[in-house]
C-alpha cells in the first residue's frame, strides 16, 4: 500500500466509533482480495443514528454560520492533507486509478470549500406590506435530518457534493455509502470528526443490506430529506418510499449523454475532451459521453485520430501510476458492457479496437455503423466503449441526442457560435458542455430533467435544496 494510512472499519455513530454484530468484506476488483472488512448495519444502527441527528439537530442549526463555516474549513484542509490516503484508497475499493482518484479529491474538497464560504452566503428576505402596521419577511431554515445514499463510481465527490451543503445549511446528515466503496466515506467521516465536527451531524453506516438499514429512515417523519445518487430503477422506488412521510427529495439518475460533433469542429480538440468525457473513470460515470454523433464530413478524419488515442491508453493495475483504465467495479459490471458490445455486433456495428476483456479489464472501444436499435444508444452502458454514429444534418442530431428518456449531461463540438448557442438550447438536458468535455464544478448546478432525476447539487441551488422558507409576519402594536 504505499505507505497508505490504516483508515477506519467500524461505522461512525453519534461521534463515536462502534462496532456492530457482524461486518462485511470490500473486495478488490484489482486482484480479488479482500481490502477490509467493515462493520455492517442494520436497523438498530439506523435507530441509533436518528436519535443521535435528533439531539445534534437544534445546536447544529442554531449555531452561526460562521460557526459551522469553520468545521467546514477544517474539514476541507484534512481532506486536503490525506488527499493520498484517500486516493490510493479509491483505487484499492473500486479499481479507479490513482492519478484519477487524487484529482476526485481535489473535486471532492472543492465542495466542501465552496459551502465552507456558502453558509455565510444563506440570505433572507424582506418582503414589502400593503399595511402600514406590518413588518414581513422570509426566513430560510434547515429542513432537517437528511439521509444520503452515495453509489460506488465517486466514493468522495459524491459524499461531500451531497453533505457538505447539507452541513452548511444547519441539517444533520446521515450517509448509507455504496457496498462497494465504503471505506473512503468511513475516512471522510474521520476527517470530519478530526475538524472538530460536533456529534450526530455527520454519520457514516455502511451496510451489505441496503433495503434493510433504508426501511427506518423512510418510515421516521424525524427525517426530512432524502437524497440519493444512483439508478432511475432504484430512485423511482425510493421516490416512492419517501411519500408516506413527504420527505423533500433530491434524486440524480443515469444518464445517457450524447457527444454532438459537428462539421466545423475543432477536431484535434473534440477527440481529447471526448476521451475526457467517454474514459474518465473507466466510463463509469453518469456524464459519461455514451453515443457519439458526428458529422459524415469529419467521420473519419474524426475516428481515425480517437481511435489511435483510445488504443495508447494503458490498462493495468490502478495503483500503477501511469494507468489510465483500470478494471471494471465487478463481474456484473464487465457482463453489462460485453453485452452491450456484443449486441450492437450482433446488429452489424464493425469493432474498430478493443472489444474484449482481461480479467475486469474491458479494453478501451470504438465501435462504428451502430444500428438505432442497439442496447448501447439506449442504455446507460457504464464502461469504457464508444459507439460512433455518424449524422447528416444539425436537426438529425439533435432529436438523436434528445431520443432518450434521460437528461443529465450532453456536449457539442462547433466553432459556430450561433449553433452553440442553438444547439444547446434545444438539447433537453441539465448540463450541456459546449466545446467542454467536463463542465462539472462545485460552483455551478449538478443535475438532470426527465427521468435523470429531481434537484441541483453546487453553487447556490445545492444549498438551497436543504433548506425551506420560514414567512413571518408581524404586526406592530398600534
């Protein structure tokens, strides 16, 4: 390991460290191995968690922003400081390289920085009367408890996106982290608890049976919000679940991002932050660029140069630092890509590189002639294999790009600014990357329409999905 930092096992309770009755493994996708054994929790776990928010929820929420602002600061600095622990990690967990996972800790941080300062940024309101004798404003006020549920593919960007706002805002929050990846949530919950971070308003519970620890915190009307990173299948469920006791929700989905390059591209360009968009992460992610649609004009000046920089990607082992696709999170996960290749095979598509698997390795793919019927320009296929499309008009690619029940992430590739401006206007899509292949920032709003999910994470629409206005109104004594 490198010299890597033991981090913690045991699931992190009411500012304490605690044990359970049984525990699970995290196996490596790398080799196989088991990198720990981590404590796993069940209703009794969430019983105890909901009390501990409950206690910790009024002091958290009195305290002044500047207050909160500041264990927030200490947090983003011990973050920082094992930025290496965390990244190594990443890799060990769910097979992300490590030069990647150190640049997700950085993004990681940079969230809880941006609220670090946001939570000072919470304004109030004064709203004109009619009435002499009346004074009225808007008060923003903390929802509540929150209870998070993070997926495996950004084990910290997705914590901190989600807590960090959470935190600023006054709510106390409790994170289910994914079966797969617990151990970087565990560490963050260190860091925080290292910050001077109060008991009870940040909690980690990991757990093999989510369903199970889930069901109490559904079922308590002491929580109030709800926000969950993850498939539509499984937010469709918990949206659901969550309307018995009208939890506010935040849900962020899959995806299926189109990669529109057009006639007048930049193409040396396009073909870099399209390996950006389609191989950070081994594909894993929901922004990836999942169908690219390029124009007959640049087709095969455009595959040609991405082919050749999709076959000197190096494979191999994520702790290597010179990897830059490592393996799939599991056997599931190379099953779901091969099929998906396969399929559009089957369908006629010619494989131009890659295309077969070592180990969870699946090798970087490029595909060409995909049939509309493919699985893969319908289904988010998670992995690192580009289907290439190619379009004869502007209109034709957009409704392609807008065939889809989702609308998380879309980019296009024109030097044209009034196609820019067009295009991405017409793209029905959260976030759409113009000539940008990775728009994502703590800064600017995260997040889809359509069956890609319901609220925004970063910048100011983050903190605001934590909150509720308060109206009051007073009427002054004649």
């Amino acid at each position: 390991m490198g010299g890597q930092e033991e981090g913690p096992r045991e699931a992190f309770i009411a500012g304490a460290w605690r044990e359970t009755a049984s525990r699970f493994p995290v196996v490596s996708p790398v080799d196989g191995t088991v990198v720990a054994e981590v404590s796993d929790c069940g209703p009794a776990e969430a019983h105890a968690a909901i009390a501990a928010a409950e206690v910790a929820s009024g002091p958290w929420a009195a305290a002044t922003a500047y207050e909160r602002a500041q264990v927030l600061r200490r947090w983003f600095e011990a973050i920082g400081r094992h930025r290496e622990d965390l990244a190594r990690t990443m890799a060990r967990e769910m097979g992300k390289p490590v030069s990647e996972g150190r640049a997700e800790v950085d993004y990681a941080a940079g969230f809880v920085e941006w609220y670090a300062e946001e939570a000072k940024r919470v304004y109030g309101t004064v709203v004109p009367s009619q009435f002499a004798g009346k004074r009225l404003w808007v008060r923003p006020e903390p929802v509540g408890i929150v209870y998070g549920i993070t997926p495996w593919n950004f084990p910290a960007a997705m914590v901190t996106r989600k807590a960090a706002p959470a935190l600023a805002a006054g709510c106390p929050f409790i994170l289910k982290p994914a079966e797969e990846s617990p151990l970087t949530a565990l560490w963050l919950a260190r860091l925080w608890e290292e910050a001077g971070g109060p008991p009870g308003t940040l909690q980690v519970l990991p757990a093999r049976d989510p369903e199970a620890l889930s069901r109490p915190f559904f079922e308590d009307a002491r929580v109030r919000k709800l926000t969950f990173t993850g498939s539509t299948a499984v937010g469709r469920a918990l949206y659901a679940q969550a309307a018995p006791t009208l939890k506010h929700v935040s849900l962020e989905l899959g995806g299926q991002a189109p990669f529109l390059v057009f006639e007048d591209a930049d193409i040396p360009r396009a073909v870099e932050e399209a390996m950006r968009a389609k191989f950070r992460n081994i594909g894993q992610s929901c922004v990836a660029a999942n169908r690219l649609y390029v124009h007959r004009a640049v087709a095969a000046e455009f595959v040609r140069a991405y082919t050749a920089r999709v076959q000197a990607l190096k494979t191999g082992d994520p702790l290597a630092e010179d990897t830059q696709v490592g393996p799939l999170v599991n056997r599931q996960a190379l099953e779901k890509v091969a099929a998906h290749v396969a399929d559009a095979l089957q369908r006629g598509a010619t494989l131009v590189t890659g295309g077969a698997a070592q180990g969870l390795i699946y090798l970087p793919t490029v595909l060409t002639g995909v049939d509309p019927a493919s699985r893969i320009l319908h289904e988010e296929t998670f992995g690192p294999v580009a289907p290439v499309v190619v379009f004869d008009q502007e209109e034709e690619a957009v409704a392609w790009a807008n065939a889809t029940e989702y609308g998380l992430a879309a980019y296009l590739w024109t030097r044209d600014l009034g196609r820019a401006f067009r295009v991405a206007e017409a793209l029905r899509y959260g976030i759409v990357g113009v000539n940008d292949g990775v728009p994502s920032t703590p800064q600017a709003p995260f997040g889809g329409v359509k069956q890609s999910g319901l609220g925004r994470e970063g910048g100011r629409w983050g903190i605001e999905e934590f909150l509720e206005p308060k109206y009051i109104s007073l009427h002054l004594p004649d």
